[in-house]
C-alpha cells in the first residue's frame, strides 16, 4: 500500500518556476516527505546539474529508488508529471563543472586497462569530480559570513567525531596558527557536551558530520543552537540534517566508488576556509603564523636536509 503525502500548507500551491525554486521547496518540505520521496528529494538536491541530462530511470537507479517514486514528488509539488518538473532543470548550468578532453581520454583508457588500473582511474575521477562540484556549487558568500563570524567570535568550537575527527583536528591545527581563539572540541576526555554548557551567544561552532550522521554530533548542534551560538554545519548534503539546522551550511560532495567516503573535496573546502582566515585577519593573523612557523625552526623540529 502507498505511503499517502502529507497536506503541508491550505489552499492552492504555487508551482515552482525555476530550478531554485524546487530546490528551495524541497528543502523546507524534506522531513515532511515519505522516506521513498525523500531519497528522491535528496538526489536532486545534490545533482541538480544531472535532471535536465539524465532519464528518470537512470535518476531513479543513481538514487536507488523506482522510477514511479520521481513522478510521485513531481505531482507533490504541483506539476502534473516528471517531464514538467525536469523542464525547471533544462537551464541550468554545469557552472563550468566538465572535464577535459585530455582527462577523458586517461580516465577511459585506465577503465580499458582494467584491474587496479580501473579502480586508480574510478577513485581520480569521483575525487576530481567531486572537487569540481565543490567549487562551482559553493556560495562565496557563505565563505565570507562563516569567516567574519569566526573572527569576530569570544571562541570559536570545532566539533568532529569519528571519520569527520581527524578532518576537524586539522581545521583547527592550521586556524589556531592565526588565532588563539579556537578550540578542537571534544578535548581528550571529555564529551561535546563539556564545551556546549559554556558557549553563548558570543560563540560560534564549527560542526561536520558526514554519511553515516553522527547523532551525538547532531545533539551538540541543537543544544549550542539553544545556546545562543551560531552554528557553521559542513557536510556533504543541502538536505542533511546538519545543514538544515546549522545557520549556514556549506557542503562538499564525497561520493565515491570505494567503501567509505571520499574526504577529498571536504579538504579543500575547509583547507580554502583556513586560507581566507588568515587573509582576513590581517597584519595580526599573518604575524601569529610566521611567530608560530619561526618558533617550530628554532627548535630544530623541521628537517632542514
């Protein structure tokens, strides 16, 4: 028996006119979708590049759902099939995301070699690719706001549990080379919690989880945003839960062919963040890191060989 689509707002809705449109929709309705329909929602969240290219069934097996599922959230938000739907997405631009000829012809020539030579050419192409995406989908806007608030922050906490840990202990390695302010949150023998009942409106958090969601990271997110605290989500989906309950989320894709996520594309994204940082905090963050790089070589702990 179908799962029946909740009445989310009285009277007659709007149809989306755009791409930005749908998605914005889709995110303000996602926890009030059946599961089925947000599986849907949360491929075209993520490739919104990819509707006005693909087939449905083609969509449909990327985002391991049926084929009737895409229809069923198409006629939710008003169109009368798929095919409207997919005509909000023909516009769109890849926004420069491609790949060369050059790199076409290695990936494919890795594949025809087969072997190792197959999963060396499958792992370049999903980090490259998700590389790419990060960039071109990334809101240089959303950089500058999550920048002014690290700086102008009492502390700023940097919470990563699990695979997202050692990501998290490098963001703030290289940070706190410009700034005293930031703390790697949970210390060594603490919980999260530890550093959440300290924080106010004064502070802001750094939180990153990626699939599989941790739920403690998730739990420290809601009580710092009880806080007062701002909130900076980094995660690898527009529709993850981090994202939507953060005050500014940034996203960087980790598909990838082999058994856990790719980080790659995380990397760099927190790796330009920690660039922009310095750059922002001026005569007074460029000092602290030549101060922090001059201490390291007078101790003798570079190799200078």
């Amino acid at each position: 028996m179908s799962q029946s689509i909740p009445q989310l707002q009285s009277g007659e809705r709007r149809l989306p006119q755009s791409q930005e449109e749908v998605l914005e929709q889709l995110l303000d309705e996602f926890d009030l979708l059946p599961a089925q329909l947000q599986l849907c929602a949360r491929y075209l969240i993520d490739h919104p590049h990819e509707v006005g290219l693909q087939s449905m069934r083609t969509l449909a097996a990327n985002a391991d759902v049926h084929p009737n599922s895409f229809v069923r959230l198409a006629r939710h938000l008003g169109f009368d099939g798929y095919e409207s739907l997919r005509e909000r997405f023909r516009d769109f631009v890849r926004g420069g995301i491609g790949s060369s000829p050059d790199r076409v012809a290695w990936l494919r020539e890795l594949d025809r070699k087969g072997g190792s030579a197959a999963i060396f050419g499958s792992m370049a192409e999903a980090c490259l690719d998700n590389m790419e995406k990060m960039f071109a989908q990334q809101s240089l806007g959303d950089f500058e706001r999550a920048i002014n608030w690290m700086i102008d922050a009492r502390r700023v906490y940097v919470l990563g549990l699990g695979l997202a840990y050692p990501l998290a202990y490098n963001f703030w390695y290289v940070a706190r080379m410009g700034f005293d302010h930031f703390i790697l949150s949970p210390r060594h023998g603490s919980l999260p919690s530890d550093d959440v009942i300290r924080m106010d409106g004064r502070d802001c958090l750094v939180a990153m989880t990626f699939q599989p969601y941790r739920r403690d990271t998730l739990a420290a997110v809601q009580q710092a945003k009880e806080k007062g605290a701002k909130i900076i989500g980094i995660t690898d989906s527009n529709a993850a839960t981090l994202c939507r309950e953060a005050d500014l989320g940034l996203v960087a894709p980790t598909h990838t062919p082999q058994f856990f996520q790719s980080n790659a594309a995380v990397a760099a994204l927190l790796e330009t963040l920690c660039a922009l940082l310095i750059v922002r905090g001026g005569d007074a963050a460029s000092a602290a890191v030549e101060a922090f790089h001059s201490a390291r070589w007078e101790e003798n702990i570079y190799d200078e060989s």
